[in-house]
C-alpha cells in the first residue's frame, strides 16, 4: 500500500526548500574551497596552460590592384612543419583559396588574389599530429584588404625634330618595380608597339625614342596584364615632328663615306689617320684637302672616325688618304635651342656571358615601325638569370650569388652649336636596372673577389643635320665584394631606375667638362646572419664610352651595401648597414672630349656613394641583452692639495663600452683623460670646487654627475698673522699656501 505523506503548507514548503538550496550553496562554496587548497598543494609539476596570443599577418603589397597577386605571410608559436590555410570570407563563411605548409620556425607565406574592393583574410592551421605529438588548431587574426587600381600618366613633348631625340615619360599610380611597360602609336587606326620599358620603385618609365619622320602623331602607354592584374592604358599624348632646322657646313666642306665607298676601304690606321682604298670610285678620289669626312664603323674603329682630309693619292687601284683630327663644330653651324638632344639608335648589340649565367633576353637593334613617326632607340633590355659560386683551394672561404639582372642601356648625348661655337654639350651612359641579386658569404679571413657576369657591347648612330655620330659603349656587368675578418651572411641588393654619369660643361663660356651622375633607388637586406665582421657588395655595370672610336667618359653604375657586424650567436649580434646607389664618372683621356669641343682637359673621377643606414639585423638574429642604465659610480673624489700632484680614477657602469669622459669646472691645473677617466694634474688654486663629469658611452648614451672636490693649501687653513687693529692693510695669497698682509 502506498503510503502518501503529508504535505506541508506551501510557506513551509518555500522555507525548506530555500534552506535546502542555501546549504547547497555553502557546500560548494566549501568544496571548491577544499579543491583550491588542494591544487595549491599539488607539486609544481602540474600547471595549468595560458593561452598563445592570436598570431597576426601581413600582407604585400598592402593594397594590391585589383586581381593582382599578393602575399600573406606571418608565424605561428607551433615550431613545426604544419599544413596552413589561406581562407577568405565569402558572406558568414571562410573558404579556402590556398593552402601551404609552415617551415620549422612556424613561418608561412601565401598567395592569393581578389577583384573585389575589399576583401577579409586569415590564415587557419588545422590540429595535427607529428611524430606522435598533438597539435592544437590554430586561426590567425584576421586582415581585411583593400585593393585599388592603377592608373598611368603619359608626357611627352609637343614638337620635335627630325633626328632629335624624344623622351616619353609615364609616371604609374601606385608603383608596381619591375612591371613592363611598352609604349604604343597610333599606325591606320591601329595601335602599334614602338618602344618598351619597365617601372621603377617610383612607378617611373623612361622610353627614349628618335623623331624620324614629319608629322603629327599619337602615342600612348600601355602596362600589359601582369601577376594577375589586368592592363593599364595612359592618357594618348600628340607630337609633331617637323624637318630638321640644324645647319651644316655645305657638301665640299663635309663628305659622310656611303655604303658603297666605305665597302672599298681596305685599312684605317687610327694612330695615323691614314685611310686606304682598293677601287675607290670618283668621289672618294676627287676630295680636296680640308674636307671633313665621317668613316662608318669598320674594323679598328668601331665607332666610326671623323677625320679632317690633308691629302688624297691614287697609284693603280689603291687610293690612300691621309687625314687629321676633326672636330663636331668644324662643320656643325647651328643647332637650334630646342633641339639639342641627339637621337641615337642600336647599330649593332652583342652579348658575352660568363659560366653561371643566362642570357634570358638581349637588345636588339632598333628597327622603325613603319607610320608611327620615332624609332626607339632600343628594342629589349639585357636579361641575366644569374647562378654562381666560388669556394677557395683550403674551403676556407665561399661565395655564392644568384638572382637577376636586368638591364636596359642607354646613352645621354646633347650638344648646343651656335654659329660654329659650342656652347654646351652632354655625354654619358646609364642603365634602366631592375636587378634582384642575392650574395651569400662565408670567409674566416679577408679577401677581395669580383665576379664577371658578362660583357654587352653596343654601337649607337645618329645624325646631325647632315653629319653622321657613333658611339660606342662596352658595359661590363659583375658583382664584387670585399671582406674583413670572419662574416657568415647572405645580403640581398634590389635596384629599379635609371642611374647614369658622364660629362658636362660647366657654363655657356667655359667648355670644361664637369661630372654629373643620377640615381636610383637601391635596398639591401640580411639574412642568415651567423658571424661577424664587414663585407662591401658592389652589383651593377662599368661602362666605356668612345665617340668616333675615341676614348670617352667611363661610368660605373649600380647598387652598394657595406656592412658591419658586431658579436656573436651566443652574445648576440648588432648590425650596421650602409647602402644605397652607387654612381661613378671620370675621364681617362680627352679624346672623345677634344671631338667634341676642339680642347683637351683633364678631369679628376667623381664618386657619390651610399647614405642610407640601416642599424637592424635579420628578423630571428640574436641580439645583445640591453644593457643597465649608463650611470657614473664615482660619488666621491679626495680632496687634493696646491701645488701637489693629484690622481683620481673616475668610474662607470651600465651602458655599453668603451667609455669617453669629459668635465667642465675643473680646479685649475687638473684635467680629465678621455678615454680611462683617469683626473690628474697639480691644481694651483686653494678652494672648494664641483665639477660636472660626463661620461658617453659608444652608443651615445650619457651620464652626468656634479661631484665635489676641494683643494687645501699647504699646512692646512690659510691664515693671516700681525695684523694690527684699527688700520687698513692689503692681503695675498703667497706660493705656498699662506696669507701675507701689510
């Protein structure tokens, strides 16, 4: 039988139950009271995990253009080889759109790309397990990119003439270093590739061109679709090209060698002069002395000759012509203000490599497009995929360099005639670069090293007025270094722009030379830091100039980094960096200058080196632990005595060594040393003096103290004897100390 008890009154029920539940209460109050205890007992041993901060990303570029590809790297704490993720958010959800793995250091790059406005990213790192070890999942921060486009701006001049050189200028936004460029004319409705290029670090783009032929054109630049960014097209740009308005002496006075005669010259003595031919025809007899004559470039003057006639002799079918130096303004008579620049072309272009290099592409010779109105002045630029590496006979030093070189020469020509008078005039060489070289080294002494890379040897043609001008430029291209001490490191050295030097004159009246040199951009980074020491990096070309197969300007063109590192991977390392660009012009001979002006000059090489410093070493290198506060320990100095010799080592601690000491107030007759610190001397003067001491530490830090130092005459307190009262008498200090009154 069920037996039912009785229920309570519902107040009753209520009180009960709410006893009940406070009892409840203050046993698990208890308990967990009892349980803390416990864990507060438990050894050492068990410990209870915080959790890692969330690892952030980066991406590069920043803001890429729409479509374009970019790069989203960072580190996650697992110090393991682990499969990551890249996901995007797509509405509520992350999808994937591309995945990787991390190296042993937790580090992961990965790639993607959008052709939204904005686009939300994170990195997602699924839980593994490796060798046996359990890998939580892990999701970095996420990073939310906005991408933009590129825009392209195009100038160029709106007149020129024929022969003239014409620069067409495209400035990108935002830059994209190393994208090609081409520019484009406007042939029967049609747009047609005329010049190539590519940008700079500033999203610059040089094209030099020749105005070849009369009339009114358009142009425009064109940034093809590149690392999956669509094509970027310029404003169009219009340039009327009319007749050359240069003047030139008359045919008798000026004779340029055609084709067919030079085919006839079977020699040309560039010491002498001296000029043969074997069945020259009429017009190569029949030239008076004082005709200048321009010689195409041959063998033996690769850069052609222009030569004054001094006689012409025929015996059978050899006819030798004798001849003497020339000059431009013996037969230039003007040359209007607004056409000074000289358009040169690619005659011929050749290219000899060395052993671990690639010729990926070469310049070509400059070929004219029918209908568009310039001629480029290039086609192509030197291409260098570059794999290289030394070792010495004891392995005691190696060097590796690979990378790329890219190449673009160019030559800088100008001259200002008036009226058979020179006033100005331009000559140089410059190289459009966008080079990429990573040099690693390991050396345990000093040594020098250059590594040739290859030679590109170039002729370059042009006309004014009526007056044929070659050029001749060998760029030898290598990479160097040099090394102090023992250095275990990788650098890497980037550079886009054109850099360039050569000569100039100085003023309207005064025609001697001058150097000029542009820059570009350069960057260098470390990696792999592992010992110490200094090393100097070099890459880029030195080129030399012949006008007329004279000796012209050298220029050395290219990007330097020199480095200096300090410690060790137990002590840690600091780093010291110095790079930037590196442009270098002189004159070996006046030759190529005396061509040109009439005079000879001498001219001392000018230099502008790297400025830009860098004092952080590689991400992941050890570095030194900081160092205590720089402060003076020295608190009390004894007292000194007149006319007595002193000495007193002042000291310091913290900071970072060695120290410079300095000190203002001193007592006369004593001085600070600045290197020990060491206070010594013979003061001459009695008296209680508190001289500020400063002490510097080799990072520049400082410390200062006023201490106090007093100096006793001899015997104590001076003091003054036999002074009678009531009168008025004159005091001095004596030599030893004393006071004498009378």
């Amino acid at each position: 039988m069920e037996v039912v008890a009785p229920q309570p009154p519902a107040r009753l029920i209520a009180q009960t139950s709410w006893g009940w539940g406070m009892r409840r209460f203050w046993s698990l109050i208890l308990t967990g009271g009892l349980l803390a205890g416990l864990l507060v007992g438990l050894p050492s041993a068990v410990t209870v995990a915080s959790a890692a901060p969330q690892p952030s990303i980066t991406t590069v570029p920043s803001a890429p253009v729409r479509g374009e590809k970019f790069t989203v790297s960072g580190k996650l704490n697992s110090k393991v080889v682990r499969p990551v993720e890249l996901q995007t958010k797509v509405g509520k959800k992350w999808k994937k759109s591309a995945s990787g793995k991390t190296n042993k250091a937790g580090r992961f790059s990965l790639t993607g790309s959008t052709t939204l406005s904005t686009v939300t990213v994170r990195v997602v790192a699924k839980k593994v397990k490796v060798k046996g070890k359990k890998y939580a999942a892990i999701t970095t921060k996420t990073r939310r990119i906005k991408t933009t486009t590129q825009s392209a701006k195009l100038t160029m001049p709106v007149s020129a003439q024929v022969n003239e050189g014409v620069n067409a200028n495209l400035t990108f936004t935002p830059a994209r270093s190393g994208r090609p460029v081409q520019l484009e004319a406007l042939v029967s409705g049609r747009w047609a590739k005329v010049g190539t290029g590519f940008e700079t670090a500033a999203g610059k783009t040089l094209i030099q061109l020749t105005a070849a032929a009369e009339g009114t054109y358009s142009y425009r630049g064109v940034a093809p679709a590149w690392h999956g960014a669509a094509a970027v097209v310029s404003n169009t740009a219009q340039v009327t090209i009319t007749a050359s308005k240069v003047v030139t002496t008359g045919p008798g006075e000026i004779h340029p060698i055609t084709a067919a005669e030079a085919a006839t010259v079977t020699s040309y003595d560039a010491a002498t002069g001296t000029i043969v031919f074997s069945g020259a025809p009429a017009s190569v007899k029949g030239q008076a002395a004082g005709v200048v004559v321009a010689l195409p470039p041959r063998d033996g003057a690769a850069s052609g000759a222009l030569r004054t006639v001094t006689g012409v002799v025929t015996s059978g079918t050899t006819t030798t012509m004798t001849t003497a130096d020339a000059s431009l303004p013996e037969v230039i008579e003007n040359i209007p203000d607004d056409a000074t620049d000289i358009g040169l072309s690619v005659l011929s272009s050749s290219f000899t490599s060395e052993d671990g290099v690639t010729a990926q592409s070469l310049p070509a010779k400059s070929a004219s497009v029918k209908g568009a109105g310039v001629r480029a002045a290039s086609v192509g630029e030197l291409k260098l995929g570059v794999s290289k590496t030394w070792e010495s006979a004891d392995k005691s030093a190696s060097a590796a360099v690979s990378g790329s070189i890219s190449v673009a020469p160019v030559i800088d020509t100008s001259l200002d005639i008036d009226w058979f008078k020179l006033k100005g005039y331009k000559f140089g060489a410059g190289i459009q670069a966008a080079n990429d070289l990573k040099a690693t080294f390991a050396y345990t002494a000093s040594a020098s090293q250059k590594y040739r890379l290859g030679t590109l040897k170039q002729v370059w043609a042009g006309t004014i007025g009526a007056v044929p001008i070659w050029v001749e430029a060998n760029f030898e291209i290598y990479v160097s270094w040099t090394v102090s001490g023992s250095i275990e490191l990788t650098a890497e050295v980037t550079q886009t722009g054109k850099i360039s030097a050569g000569v100039t004159n100085t003023s309207g009246d005064d025609l001697a030379p001058k150097l000029y040199t542009t820059t570009a951009a350069a960057n260098t980074a470390l990696a792999d830091l592992k010992a110490s020491g200094e090393v100097g990096v070099f890459a880029g070309a030195e080129a030399n100039l012949m006008l007329y197969s004279l000796a012209g300007p050298f220029a050395t063109l290219g990007a330097e980094a020199d480095a200096t590192i300090n410690g060790s991977l137990n002590d840690g390392f600091t780093c010291k960096v110095v790079y930037g660009p590196h442009a270098e012009a002189g004159l070996k001979t006046s030759d190529a200058i005396k061509a040109l002006t009439g005079k000879s000059y001498t001219l001392s090489t000018k230099l502008i080196k790297p400025t830009t410093t860098n004092n952080l070493c590689p991400a992941g290198t050890p570095t030194p632990p900081t160092p205590d506060p720089l402060a003076i320990s020295t608190s009390t100095l004894p007292d000194a005595t007149v006319n007595t010799a002193y000495a007193a080592t002042l000291t310091a601690t913290g900071g970072t060594g060695p120290y410079s000491w300095s000190a203002t107030g001193l007592p006369a007759g004593l001085s600070l040393d600045v290197s020990t610190g060491s206070l010594s001397g013979t003061p001459s003067l009695a008296g209680a003096y508190t001289p500020t001491i400063t002490v510097t530490d080799s990072a520049s830090k400082t410390a200062t103290a006023a201490l106090t130092l007093t100096v006793k005459s001899v015997g104590g307190q001076a003091t003054a004897t036999a002074i009678a009262a009531g009168w008025f008498h004159t005091c001095a200090l004596t030599s030893a100390g004393g006071v004498k009154c009378w």
